[in-house]
C-alpha cells in the first residue's frame, strides 16, 4: 500500500479515559479512520505505520450529532472508528508524536 493512502487512511488517535482503559485491560487502541476504510486496509495501515502486530479490528460507524447555536442549527461530519487489538509484547507510544 502506498505511503499516501496509510497517512490518509488512519486520521487520529482518540485518546480518552474510556480508550486509556481499553488499552490497560485488552491491548486494544482506537484509532478515527476513513469512512471508506475496511479493516484489511487498517490492519496493514497499523502494521506499517507502528511496527505492531495486529490481531483484530473492529470498527463502528458514529453518527454526526445536531447541534444548535445562534445562527441556526448544523451537523457535524460522521466519522468510522477502529478498535484496533495488538499482540501482548507489541506497544502504540503517541507522546512526542505530531
């Protein structure tokens, strides 16, 4: 896969307490990934942006929520997420990463 296409495949991390938790418990990290993406093309993303080994991918897709203000009323962008499980000896460090 072109270097390309693994920069615009997997967007973000999503790191919160809930994904600090997964990552502790069951190994897995949670990745804001294309809508297009399936979850062959994030498991080679993965392997060859961190150097991990993947086991599973999940993925779900999150409807964009209606917001209001005072101009009026907007949606914001639906996005898919990845719920991405890595071998037990393998590790995903984002600090100093931008």
């Amino acid at each position: 896969m072109a270097k390309e296409k693994l920069y615009t495949l997997i967007k973000s991390p999503i790191i919160t307490e809930q994904t600090a938790q997964l990552g502790e418990k069951m190994k897995q990290v949670v990745f804001k990934v294309d809508l297009s993406a399936n979850k062959r093309e994030i498991k080679q993303a993965v392997e060859e942006l961190f150097k991990v080994e993947v086991l599973n991918v999940t993925t779900s897709i999150m409807k964009g929520k209606t917001k209001r203000n005072r101009f009026g009323m907007y949606k914001k962008s639906d996005y898919k997420k990845a719920f991405v499980s890595i071998s037990e000896d393998s590790d995903i460090q984002f600090e100093g990463i931008n």
